[in-house]
C-alpha cells in the first residue's frame, strides 16, 4: 500500500502514467464518472467548478468506472468524446478503473482507507467525490447525490489556505 497520495499513479485516457505528485501543491478533486447515470451531468458542474479554480490551484481528476449499474460501458475513444462532446470536460479523465474490490484501483484503495464511508469504506455509486488539500492529505468525502456547487465552500477554503 502507498504511504499518500503522491506516491501513487494512474494511467490517463490517452494511455500516458501520471503521477499523482504532479499534483502537488494543488486541490484535488478525485471523481469516479460515468457517462450512462443519473448523475452523468454532474460533469458540467464538475467543469464549472474546475474552470472557476484551476488558476488558483484547483485540478478536477475523473476516473470512468463500469461497477456501478453498467453504466460506462464503452471504451477510451467512447468516454473521451462523450465529456467532451456532451460536457466539455477538459479536466483531466483516466483510464476505466474498479473503485471497489479486489481489482480496484490503488488511488480509490488509498481514498477509501483514508476517508471511509457511511456504509464503510465502500463507494457505493457513480460520482463519489474525494476532496484532498495541497500537501495530499485527503480532507472530506461527498456523496453522488453532492451537487458539484455544493463543495465550493471547501474548495474555496482548502484555496484560501494554498494562497496564504
């Protein structure tokens, strides 16, 4: 297991590793997506909120997960072209990963370990949102049902502290 955020890695939608400490020094937003759910356009609040702050230090991280309802059956082309096309994401998207079980992705492993959930550390549905401060230290958990505007006050708070 990694000993924080930064010693991990995941694999982008165009196929490249990027290290998480690429990240360092920036609020992180990590969001397990799908392009098939209920919640599906949250991506245009998750946009809103990336273009809002990324000048200040905010990065929007989504990784597309198929464990929820079959809900991000296609592949990378499938994936890219819907944020894209439907959303204009320009945030960051990752390879498909688990979230959950004995395949899921390190990054999830790590965030569930750190920030457990109500029913247990498990994710229970698309769009879990994982928020983590600028020195990597993961700080609150949201719910799919979390409107992506609703984290603004946190993120506006974990800025504020980047910029002093």
């Amino acid at each position: 297991m990694a000993s924080g955020f930064y010693d991990l890695s995941a694999t982008s939608l165009q196929g490249r590793e990027v290290p998480m400490e690429a990240y360092k020094g920036k609020v992180v937003l990590v969001v397990n997506t799908a392009s098939k759910c209920g919640f599906t356009p949250q991506y245009e609040g998750l946009e809103t909120l990336y273009r809002r702050h990324k000048d200040e230090g905010l990065v929007v991280l989504g990784f597309p997960c198929n464990q929820f309802g079959n809900q991000e059956p296609g592949g990378k082309e499938e994936i890219e072209e819907g944020c894209l096309i439907n959303y204009g994401v320009s945030f960051p998207m990752f390879d498909k990963v688990d979230v959950n079980g004995p395949h899921a992705h390190p990054v999830f492993r790590y965030l569930k370990s750190e920030l457990g959930g109500i029913l247990g550390s498990r994710i229970k549905w698309n769009f879990t949102k994982f928020l983590i401060d600028a020195s990597g230290k993961p700080v609150k958990r949201f719910a799919p049902i979390t409107k992506p505007e609703k984290l603004e006050p946190y993120i506006a708070k974990l800025l504020a502290k980047t910029q002093s």
